[in-house]
C-alpha cells in the first residue's frame, strides 16, 4: 500500500478540516447561522456578487450571519476563522 495520499483523501482532508473549524466557530459564536454552503454553478451565477471560481462549487465556502443580539465584533469573527 503506497503512502502518498491519493486526490481523494487530500480533499476528504481538507474538508475535514473546513467542517471542524466551521463546528468551532459555531461553539465560539452561539449566534451564527449558515446562509449559504454549496451551490450549483447556475445558482452562483445568478448571484450578483458571486465569482466564477467561487469556493461555493467545491462546497468549502459559507456565508454567515450573527443573530443581532449576539453579533460579534469583525475582528474577533476573522481572527477565529484564520
């Protein structure tokens, strides 16, 4: 059995990796809700700022939203998503 990941196990991986962090800054930041996660390559065309080469399509971007009352600060939100 060879020891280099194959293409397969890189991106199951990295998306691993995506879903922890994405659980860790919904323990972080109890107020946060998902808007958008996957999307068909029409859908995000039909957006009118999405970007062809958006991370959308390979399902490893999201968009969030903080309840009002329990919106944290920008700052505080990218410095726990690096």
């Amino acid at each position: 059995m060879s020891a280099s990941l194959g293409w397969y196990d890189v991106a199951a991986q990295h998306y691993r990796v995506f879903m922890f962090a994405l659980w860790d800054l919904r323990h972080r930041f109890p107020g946060m809700s998902v808007t958008s996660w996957g999307r068909t390559p029409h859908h995000n065309a039909s957006l009118a700022v999405s970007v062809p080469d958006s991370q959308h399509l390979e399902w490893t971007a999201v968009d969030i939203v903080g309840d009002a009352a329990m919106r944290p600060e920008t700052a505080a939100l990218e410095h726990a998503a690096v």
